[in-house]
C-alpha cells in the first residue's frame, strides 16, 4: 500500500468536519460555559475556576492512557477510525448534560454536578476524539506537503465551524434555553465527528503485515515519545494557543457586558474573531510548502502581538477593538492549522529517530495541550474576575460592578494576551522538526505519490 498517496480533497473537508465537530464544543466550554455556571446554573466563579485545574490533573492520566488504547488498537478501520465512531453518541450526550445543571439542588449538589459532567465531556469525550482525530492525520499519508494542506482544510472547516455556532448560541440560548441549546449542538457536534471516522481511510502502516504485527508495548513506546523533544513543543505550543485563545473568548461576554454595556456586541466580536482567520489560511499551503510552516506560524504569532495590544488599548472604542480582534483572529489561524501538521511531522520523526512510531501518544500531546490551554484559559478568566470583585448576578438581575472589574477584564482580553503570544513566538521558532522532513521521507515514505480514486 502506498503511503504517500494524495488524499483527495472531498476526504479532506471529511477530516476537516471532524474539526468542526470538536470545535461546537471547543466554543462552548470556553466562550460560554463559564458566564453559563456563574450567571445561569449560580455557581461561584472561584469553585469553577478551581474546578477547571483539578480536572486538568485527571486530563494528564486520561490523555496518556487514551494515546496508548490507540497505539495498540488493530482494526479493519484502522487505529484512529473506531474511536471517532464510537465517540460521536458520547459527545452527544455530554453537551447535553454539561448545559443541564438542575436548578433547584444545592450549590454543593450543582458543584459535583458540574464536576461530573464537565469530567465526562472534556476529560474523557474530547479525550477520545481529539487524540483520534490528531492520530488520524498522521495515518492518512506519509506526503507532508499533502499533510499541510489537509490541516489547513482542516482547520478553514474548522473556523466556519466555530464561527456559525459562535454567532448561533446567543440566539438559541435566548429562544430555547440551554438543555436544547445543548440538545442541538451535541447533535452538530456528534454528527459532524462521525464523518471522518465513516469515510477517511488510514493508509499508512495498514499493509497486511503491519496488521498482524505484534503492537510495540507501551513501556517501549512511552519513553520514545517523551525523549522526543517535538512532543514537548508540540504540547507546549498547543498549550499556550488554546490558553491565549480561551481566555481572549472566554472574556468577551464580560468585555462586552461590562467595559462596553452592550451585550448583543457579542455576536459582532465573535463574528470578526472568526472570519478573517479563515481567510488567512487559504495561503498557508502555498506559504508553507514554499517557506515553511514555522515561517507561518512566526507571522501569524507577531498578528496576535499586534492584535491583543490594539484591544488592550481599545477600551470602549469599538473601532480600535475591532480591529485588534480581526488580526489577532488572522494571526492565530495559522498556529492551530501548523500545530496538527507538526504533531504528525513529530510522529515520523520518533519513528525515524528512535525506530517506534506512536500516533496515538503523540497525538495526545494536543489533546493535553489543548485540554490545559482551555481549562487555564477559563479558570484565568473566572480568578481575574473574582480577584477584582466580581459580583454575580441572577438570571435577568443588573448589577453594578465595581470599577476594578473593568480595569481587570481589559487586562485579561488585551494584554495578557500579547504576553502569552510573545512567548509563542519564540516557541514557534524553537519548532524546528521540518529540516529533517527531506530525510525522513527519504528513509521512511515511498517517493511516488499517486492520486486516490
């Protein structure tokens, strides 16, 4: 079997809708989720921003281990393929829960409620699908240029997705109220995670003999991975992406609540902080394929310097902030579109280097990262705002906040951000894996790369 082959394009936008799927959940947990236990379910933003960490400690069991289920998976399908089948029912499930905190029981009652619903969506649903649908694109082909170009569809299929639910939540949630709000987008999510793991075939050590191999034993192919310094960037990198990403969205409810006064501005920002991230990433296979995809990345992590600063100086000057969110949002299209690409380039290289192959556990690093990235991200939010005094509010109730939370949610929308982004950038320069690409498809891929009917 040739594992260099093309992937056609139709399978690409297939994988991309698995993105999608992970995303309707993605942006509910971090633009949503917390405004939706403080201002709706009533519980303290300092219990929720705790709970946030404490399920991170789990998050770091459950990714491992789910990467090693899939490194030693051997099916018909594949190794990634079962488990996004098998992980579409379950997303499903959980939004509608996550979104269905009984009113009527005690804050302790819906604290544990919170804790076991929030661990059964994030710590294990996402867990399965997102080291599924990572290690899926490293067993799609062995063809990196091919790999790019399959991310960057990935994530186009990815923003729209984010971008449409984003701007939908608002109105369901006001017309409908949460439980369906959460019946509708777990029935998106579901669906749109079923596709790849339907119709993406895995090509790459699916020959027969492969199949029949013994699996490498996870005590082999643990330490493989962690001396692979590429895992570490590549969970670090996702990890700071996802922090600067949910902190930035997850404080725009408040922004817009409480520095502007208008609530339904929401539906702008979240609109212009989606957009123009897709259309950046139409030029990134062209860009990557003739320079590199860390040249890419290193532009788009300056865009977000210059993006979070215009907002951190914005204040109620709706133009300066817009602004600031269309290229912030221009500049992080191209980090979450490179970051998928490098996890599969750090596979090929750990086989190449140390002679295991582990797309599962390498996978996992961005299901960590991602995992630690929106679950500081939130819990950096709710501590801010409970350091400057916020005070909650019952469903339909005005409160006025005290000065300090304005200057607060500023800081935390704006400048917190251009932080974070300037150590990406020197992340994003340190990931330096695809100087080696050349040789390991010399060693590893079979040159000829043919198209799939």
């Amino acid at each position: 079997m040739n594992e260099s082959k093309k992937i056609p394009m139709w399978k690409k936008i297939a994988y991309g809708c698995g993105a999608g799927g992970g995303n309707v959940m993605s942006t509910l947990l971090a633009s949503f989720l917390l405004s939706y236990y403080t201002d709706t379910a009533g519980i303290a933003a300092t219990a929720i921003g705790t709970m946030f960490i404490i399920c991170r400690i789990l998050d770091g069991v459950t990714d491992f281990a789910m990467g090693g289920i899939v490194d030693k998976t051997n099916t018909k399908l594949g190794k990634a393929r079962p488990w996004l089948i098998i992980c579409a029912p379950l997303m499903v499930i959980g939004m509608i829960l996550i979104l269905s905190v009984p009113q009527g029981w005690s804050h302790a009652g819906k604290l544990v409620y919170a804790y076991l619903t929030y661990i059964f969506l994030n710590c294990i649903v996402f867990t399965i699908f997102g080291i599924a649908h990572t290690a899926l694109l490293a067993r799609m082909s062995r063809d990196f240029k091919d790999r790019n170009t399959t991310s960057t569809v990935s994530s186009i299929v990815n923003n729209l997705s984010g971008l449409v639910v984003g701007t939908m939540i608002t109105a369901l949630q006001i017309n409908f109220g949460w439980t369906v709000t959460g019946i509708i987008l777990g029935l998106i999510a579901g669906g749109l995670i079923l596709i790849p793991g339907l119709v993406c075939k895995e090509v790459v050590g699916m020959d027969e003999e492969m199949v029949k191999k013994e699996t490498v034993p996870l005590k082999e192919q643990l330490p493989a991975v962690v001396k692979n310094k590429y895992f570490w960037f590549s969970l670090i990198l996702g990890a700071l992406t996802l922090f600067v990403n949910a902190n930035a969205i997850g404080g725009q409810i408040y922004y817009c609540n409480e520095v502007l006064h208008n609530p339904m501005y929401m539906t702008v920002l979240m609109s212009f902080g989606q957009a123009p991230g897709i259309i950046i990433l139409f030029f990134m296979p062209w860009f990557s394929n003739k320079f590199s995809k860390r040249m890419f990345m290193s532009f788009g992590a300056i865009l977000m310097i210059i993006g979070f600063s215009l907002c951190g100086f914005a204040g109620t000057n709706t133009t300066l902030l817009l602004a600031g969110v269309i290229i912030r949002a221009v500049g992080i299209g191209p980090m979450f579109a490179g970051l998928y690409a490098f996890c599969a380039d750090a596979a090929d290289y750990g086989e190449w280097k140390f002679g295991v192959r582990s797309e599962g556990l390498m996978a996992s690093s961005q299901s960590i990262g991602s995992k630690i990235g929106i679950g500081f991200g939130s819990a950096c939010t709710a501590w801010i705002l409970a350091a400057a005094g916020y005070i909650q509010s019952a469903p339909g109730e005005i409160v006025e906040q005290p000065a300090s939370v304005a200057k607060a949610i500023v800081f935390d929308y704006g400048w917190l951000g251009a932080i974070v982004s300037v150590i990406l950038l020197v992340g994003v320069l340190l990931m330096d894996v695809e100087k080696y690409l050349p040789e390991i498809r010399a060693t590893l891929g079979d040159k000829n790369v043919t198209e799939i009917n």
